[in-house]
C-alpha cells in the first residue's frame, strides 16, 4: 500500500487516456450486470421448478386445453400428492400496453401447489369466500396502485363473457409476495369457478396441470402412467418435469447462456487488448525512470508487483463502478416488467464479476509486468532523453 500514490501518480500522467480506458471497462462490466439480469429473466422458471413438480399438457401443443375432469383421473394416480390446474386468460387493463399474466385457478389448490406465493392468511379466506375475488402480485399492485377492495376490470383477446362481452370484473381481495427471487410478482389470479361458468366458449376445460409427485425419483415412471392414462383418447397428454417445459419455452427465444458468453467473451477480448495495449504504453514511456527505481533498489518483484497494481487498479475502478451502477440499477426493477417480470443478478454472477474485473487487471498487465522485471538498468537509463 505504501506504493499506491507511485501507482496513482502514473495513472494521472495520462489523464485522457486513462479516462478512456475506465470507461471501456465500466462500460463491459455494466453490459455484464445487465445482460446477467437478462439470462436471468428467461431462466428463471427453470430455476424455479422443484424436482416434484410435473406439467401435464395436450399432447399436440402447449395452447390447446384439457377438460378439467382430467384431475381426478390423475390424483387417483399411485405416487401423485397433489393435482391443479391453470388457464391462460390474458388480461388486458385499460389499455392495451398494460397486458399482464392473467390466470384463472383454484385458490387453495393453487397456492397448495407453489408454497413460495405468499398471501396473508386472512386475504386467503377472502379469495377463497368471494367468487369475483382476486390476488396480484405486490409488482403489479404498485405498478397501478391498486389497493384492497378495488374492482378492476379486465378485457381478454382469448375469453368472452356469455352475451358477449369482452370485459369481466373481479374485486381485489388480497395481494401475494414471495420468499423466492425467481418468482414473478407481476401476475393476475382468479377464481377458476367463476370463471368457467361466465365465459362464451370451452366450458368445462382448462390450459394445462401441475402434479405433485410424493417422490420426485419417480417422476419419469409417474409421468408414463398419466400419459398412458390418457392415450387414445380426443385429449391426449403430454407430462414432463416442470423444468424441461420451463427450459423448452426458454429455448424458444434462443440459447440465452450461449448468447451471454459469446457477447461477453467479445467484449473482454476487445478490452483485454485495449487495456494491455494502454499499460505496455504506459511501462514504455516510462523505460528511464523504471531504470532509475531499480538503480535505487527496486527488486524484480516488486517492479513486476508495481505495474500489475497499476493494471489492477484500472481495471478495479472501471469494472467495480460498472457492476455497482448496473446492480444499482437492476435493484430498481425490470424496466419492462411486461417481457421481464423477473430481473436481478445473482449472487453467483456477482462473484463471477469480481473474479473478472481481477482476472481481467492480471491479465492485461501480466504482459508488460514482466517486461518492466526483466528490464536492464544500463539498457533503461540510455534510452533517457
């Protein structure tokens, strides 16, 4: 540490050139923050599947419905704990822009399916109670303002209302969080009941089943006998573990972890050469007075430990500005809540972000670190002036 004003000192001998190299590097790991928080987002329904939990669709396509007499078939399944179902409705609030995950379920059941939302016990009651009421998720809720009690007014684009009518009315009773990051906070819930004995069309179905297995080792076995159960039949079934069907929609839109190490691995390169290129400027300009610390005494070590401080110093303040300016933004929230409900970085991303910006500072000095350990004291003097 007693070096560091040395350090500092040859930093500001370049001012403009130093600037330009922090910026780069605030600049990379920033898009790191950001594009972290991104593969976040699409994975985070593989994060978020337990190993117990299975999704029974129709076999031929994920928007294609099952008849909701299909879940006593399958709780009468040995090795099956549990049977629910969920609807896509797609709930449009006012306007158009403000298009939103809109599910009708069964409230107990539902919530006895994925333990992670959260909701008062007393507001449970009410949702249970109230055959128009409905839960939002606390992102949605400040996202409108809404409060308990509200009545909000839905339009969907799939689901008309017997004489048809497009908007369908459900009171706010109650409002869920949860105890899990990759959780969606952003989501619609109401009552399945109501729901099927208002609506036009497809009385008696619903969009797909979460199972819950007694032991998850048996999953595939369990899966088999549910689809079995069915073939042949007008609604064929596909089962999986919830994981696969969560990483089968992810891959949709493309690898995204792919895509992140590839963007990411351009990046560094590009500031990796950039940031060695700056620091073998910096030891050549100042060849003579390297000559003159090792004349008085400066060992080998330490001239190579005082040009990789200098290139970790760079490379610390422009990447620890960037990944605190992106986590500082991210911790904001998702600046598209309706792509990406769910949007934050890791904790596992962050210490991989720390281990870069190191990474990155050795690697970028290592080069003219040496040069400078192996330079001769007669060789540097003479190229003085």
């Amino acid at each position: 540490m007693k070096f560091l004003y040395l350090v500092w000192s040859n930093l500001r001998r370049k001012k403009l050139r130093t600037s330009l190299t922090l910026l780069s590097i605030l600049v990379a790991f920033l898009l790191y923050g950001f594009l972290c928080a991104i593969k976040q987002a699409f994975g985070a329904g593989v994060t978020l599947a337990e190993a117990n939990r299975l999704m029974v669709r129709h076999k031929v396509s994920f928007i294609q419905p099952l008849p909701v007499s299909y879940k006593e078939q399958m709780a009468s399944v040995p090795g099956v704990a549990a049977v629910t179902h969920q609807t896509w409705f797609g709930g449009i609030y006012q306007d158009p822009k403000n298009f939103f995950g809109t599910f009708p379920v069964d409230p107990e059941g539902y919530l006895d399916m994925f333990p992670e939302i959260l909701v008062p016990e007393q507001q449970k009651k009410a949702w249970i109670q109230k055959r128009t009421g409905a839960i939002a998720g606390k992102t949605l809720v400040e996202r409108f303002h809404w409060k308990i009690g509200d009545i909000i007014a839905l339009k969907s684009p799939i689901w008309l209302r017997e004489g048809g009518k497009d908007t369908w009315e459900f009171e706010l009773v109650g409002m869920y969080d949860t105890n899990k990051k990759t959780r969606d906070t952003s989501s619609f819930f109401f009552r399945y009941d109501y729901f099927d004995e208002a609506k036009a069309v497809g009385k008696g179905l619903v969009g797909w089943y979460f199972i819950r297995v007694q032991d998850a080792s048996r999953a595939n076995e369990i899966s088999k006998k549910i689809d079995t159960l069915f073939e042949n039949s007008a609604y064929e079934t596909k089962t999986e573990p919830e994981g696969a069907m969560a990483a089968g929609c992810a891959q949709q839109v493309g690898n995204i972890g792919l895509m992140l190490i590839w963007i990411l691995s351009a990046v560094f390169f590009t500031i990796l050469l950039m940031a060695a290129n700056t620091m073998m400027h910096a030891v050549r300009e100042r060849t003579a007075e390297l000559g003159v610390l090792k004349a008085i005494g400066f060992t080998n070590e330490r001239m190579l430990m005082l040009v990789l401080c200098e290139s970790c110093l760079i490379a610390g303040l422009g990447g620890f500005l960037g990944l605190g300016i992106a986590l500082a933004i991210i911790s904001r929230g998702s600046p598209v809540p309706m792509m990406l409900p769910i949007f934050y970085v890791s904790s596992k991303d962050v210490i991989v972000g720390i281990a870069l910006v190191l990474g990155l500072g050795i690697l970028a000095g290592i080069i003219p670190a040496f040069q400078a350990m192996r330079l001769k004291i007669a060789e540097a003097l003479r190229r003085e002036g």
